[in-house]
C-alpha cells in the first residue's frame, strides 16, 4: 500500500495557528490539488480535530478519524496502530491512503516508518507561530521528486521518503 502525507504550509512552515484553525487561509489551487489527490486514493486518514475543522465526510472517500472519545456520522472511527490499519486496508483491497493531518497523526505515521510521500503546498502567507507539521522529534531523509507551481504564488512539493 502506498501513503502519502499531504498538507498545506506556510512559507514559515506552520500547518495552522492552533487545533481548530480552519484552512481557509489555503488557495482554491491547493483545495483543488487535495481533493484530486484524495479521491485518487480513495482513503483519507486524519484526527479529530481536523475533522472537526472540515466538518463532514469527503465525498467519495473513504473517511477515517482517529478518536478516543467522539463518534462522527458517516466515517470510521479507530485507535488502530497505524500499521495494523494500513494492512487492514490493504486487505479491503485499497491501494493507496491520504494522511490528512493534523501534526499528531502526521507524526504518528511518519514515526512508524509509513509514509512513501509527502506531497506539501507551500503558500504564501506567514503565521510566525503556529502549529508544526510535525510534533515531535525524529530522522527522516526525503527526495525531492518535483516542484510545481499552482496558482499564482504556491507550490506544491513532491518529496519521496528514503527508507
């Protein structure tokens, strides 16, 4: 199975100002490449408070949150070790997963060596301090694959992690 990471940053590498920080400060372009990507893969992955900040299901998509303590209409709600979810998902017959945020489940799968790419829109806004796209410390050496220009000030990168 292949899994991605995908995000928008800032230009000083902020994913939002705090949890619940809606991405409203994204490009058109940028929403556009997401749902591309996303509905290509056909499985989003991301917490609850990112959930909270889409605030439904996306459409033609698979929808996983992770949470403890809330249920969501119209998605799958886990615990799952990353890994067991992804091998639970392949035998579903899915080829391909969207890790949609935020920080913490971006952490939790890069940490457990899961992640293939890494697909970041750098857009052109800067928040000085905010909520990093990763949360904790760790070693991961990534290609950079392509740069491409979306709209007229972003651009998405294309990075595959090294294993």
């Amino acid at each position: 199975m292949t899994t991605f990471l995908i995000a928008s940053i800032t230009a000083d590498g902020l994913i939002a100002r705090h949890p619940h920080h809606l991405a409203d400060w994204t490009s058109r372009e940028d929403k556009q490449f997401f749902v591309e990507m996303t509905k290509k893969a056909g499985v989003v992955i991301m917490g609850s408070n990112t959930y909270e900040t889409v605030g439904r299901p996306l459409k033609d998509r698979l929808n996983i949150v992770y949470s403890r303590e809330k249920n969501y209409e119209g998605v799958e709600i886990t615990q799952k070790d990353p890994a067991e979810l992804l091998k639970e998902l392949e035998e579903r017959g899915y080829k391909e997963a969207a890790i949609c945020g935020g920080s913490t489940i971006y952490t939790m799968f890069m940490e457990a060596d899961l992640v293939d790419k890494l697909y970041l829109t750098v857009e052109p806004v800067v928040f000085g301090v905010g909520m990093n796209l990763f949360n904790k410390e760790f070693d991961r050496k990534l290609q950079l694959e392509s740069v491409k220009r979306i709209g007229e000030n972003a651009v998405v990168l294309e990075y595959n992690v090294i294993k």
